[in-house]
C-alpha cells in the first residue's frame, strides 16, 4: 500500500511528519527509476514518458507497476525474514495433508501442496497471498 501510493490508514496524527517524510523518500526514488526506465529504454522513451510522465512527481502507475513486477520478490523477503521467522502476523497457509494448516517452515515455502503432494516447482507454495493487496491495513 505503501509502495503503491494508497497507504490510506493514518493512524497516530503524531506520525504524520515520519509518513511525509516516506511519501518524499518513495517520490524521490520513483523519480530516479522514471529516469533510469527512460535512460535505458531510449526507443520506447516516448511510450514510458506517455505512461508515467503525466503522474509526476507522485509516479502512482509507477508504483502500481513496479510493486506487480516484484511483489514476489518483496514477500519472499518478508516471509523468509529471520528477524520475522517467528512472527505470527502470517496466517497457516501450507496443507499438512490431513486437512489441517500449518505455517511454511521449509525455506519459508511449504513442503507440500494440496492433497498432501509432495511441492514440485512452481506449485501454489510460491504463490504471493495477493488478497493482503486490498484489505485496508488497519484489517490485516
């Protein structure tokens, strides 16, 4: 949410000068990727100005676009944390093979899939919960 520009919980008013301060940061580092994209892809510079270029200086479809491109990264770095290995903030999302849930353990990915299968590649373990994307922070 707050990548993507639309962190709308506010929370302690007494935060508000730490939130503006991220709102410049994440400006300013979407600034530098908007010139970076248009540095490296001279030929389409024209269609990445049409796309970002009128969002200036919030880049909201460029952060829109580039948390799609790396969502998965992002969440494997949250779940595979060791400052977070024993948060409980996740909910059990692996299948234990009697019906049961259980939390991802195995290079934080679950060791099977549904069915009590073993995981092959690119199964539903390496699936990024995409429903945290649109529940309001202040849900989760």
């Amino acid at each position: 949410d707050i990548i993507r520009g639309k962190d709308l919980f506010h929370g302690n008013p007494e935060e508000q000068k730490q939130r503006e301060k991220l709102d410049i940061n994440l400006k300013t580092i979407f600034a530098k990727i908007y010139e970076g994209l248009k540095e490296e892809r001279k030929k389409n510079k024209e269609e990445i100005e049409k796309r970002y270029g009128k969002d200036a200086p919030d880049y909201y479809k460029l952060r829109e676009d580039w948390w799609t491109a790396n969502r998965e990264t992002v969440w494997e770095a949250i779940t595979c944390s060791q400052k977070l290995e024993d948060a409980t903030y996740f909910r059990a999302s692996c299948e234990d093979g009697n019906g049961s849930r259980s939390m991802a353990k195995n290079h934080c990915r679950c060791t099977k899939i549904s069915g009590g299968r073993r995981r092959g590649r690119g199964g539903e373990v390496s699936v990024v919960p995409t429903y945290f994307d649109y529940v309001p922070q202040y849900l989760r």
